[in-house]
C-alpha cells in the first residue's frame, strides 16, 4: 500500500480558482496530459469560490480526474470531500483537527502537512496515507506559509519517519525536484509551476522529465 501511495505522489498538482489566470478545467486537463499523478483542488484565499460555485468547480474537475483516473483531493474542507465522494483529503496543522479528519474520512486517502520535526514526531502514522513536508523553499502562493525548512530539514524528517509517504511541498519547480527527491521525498508537489505557465502540458511534462 505504501508503495501505490508513493507512485501516486510523484506529481502532485495543487490548484484552485485563485490560482489561475485561465479556466482551471483546461489547465487541470492539459497538466493531466502532461503527466501529473495526483491532484489536490484547494480552494482558499480571500479570492477563491464559495458555496455553489466551488462546490461545481469541484464536481467539475473531480470529473476530468476520473476520466483519467488520477486521484482527486480535497484541500481542508471535509464536508466537500464526503458530499462529491473525493479519493482523499488533506489538511493542515491549522486547518482540522487530524483525529476528527480520521473518524469521519475513513476510506479516504488522508495526507497531513507538517513543517517541523516535532510536528511529524507527533503525526498518527498509523491514521493517515501519507505527510506533505514543508514548505522546502520560499513560495509567495500560500500567503500563510510558514518559514522554509530547506532540504536539509526535509532529509531529517525523512530518517525519523522511515519509509512513509513523504510529498514535499512549497517553492518547487522543474529546476529544483530533483534536488527534493534526492533528500528524501517521494513526490514534490506544485501550484505555479504549472497555473503560471501558459502551457499547462509542457510544464507538467519539464516536471516529469526532471525526476528521470
């Protein structure tokens, strides 16, 4: 199981409507195209969709995913992931408390982010599919980002948690993944790398070809 996880956190896409200068349907179909294995949509920010319209962007690309089979993750909003029947969720320190996310996401894929050793040290590995490391590099998409932990940081918590699913998050782009996968990450994760690029395949596809 571990390994399917692993495979299946090698590109991990994030995006939301506030990401996006273009449709995100199409930027999500021509990163898909590109190579990406996962997708998470993350609707947040005082610029993202609410109520009805993010509830349909959601069913929307949810949708694009299952054509293609890649797995469709929900951002935080656990009553969204259970209404459209998301593969997972994946929330923050600050965002739910992880032992509720549990209780009620059984059978979903559950992804944790930590941006400390101590918040790893504390994680319910026994409770969750896989932890998002970071951020690894400074990012300005996330207003909310806390300080970076570096490769070095990344590497550490790497030999305290064994072989468990590990995607690194933040700052990541074609030129530094591999650098990432070297310190110990089984995935990298990215937002602009792909919504700022006006080629959503090319850019999934220089992803793709930098972990080769």
């Amino acid at each position: 199981m571990k390994a399917q996880i692993k495979s299946l956190l090698k590109l991990y896409f994030i995006m939301g409507s506030q990401d996006c200068q273009r449709n995100p349907r199409d930027i999500l179909l021509e990163a898909i195209q590109g190579g990406i294995t996962c997708f998470q949509y993350r609707e947040k920010g005082p610029h993202s969709l609410k109520g009805d319209q993010k509830i349909q962007l959601a069913k929307d690309l949810q949708f694009i995913c299952q054509e293609y089979q890649i797995p469709f993750i929900v951002n935080d909003d656990v009553d969204l992931a259970l209404r459209i029947k998301a593969d997972g969720i994946h929330v923050g320190q600050d965002d739910s408390d992880i032992r509720e996310v549990v209780n009620r996401c059984s059978g979903l894929m559950i992804g944790l982010s930590i941006t400390s050793l101590e918040e790893a040290l504390s994680s319910p590995f026994d409770s969750i599919d896989y932890i998002g490391v970071g951020p690894i590099y400074q990012t300005s998409t996330k207003i909310d980002a806390k300080t970076p932990i570096g490769l070095t940081g990344l590497t550490k918590i790497r030999k305290e948690v064994h072989d468990f699913p590990i995607v690194a998050i933040g700052g990541i782009h074609s030129g530094n993944l591999k650098d990432v996968f070297e310190a110990g990450a089984d995935g990298g994760s990215f937002i602009s790398a792909i919504t700022a690029h006006p080629n959503g395949t090319h850019a999934a596809k220089q992803l793709y070809n930098a972990t080769l």
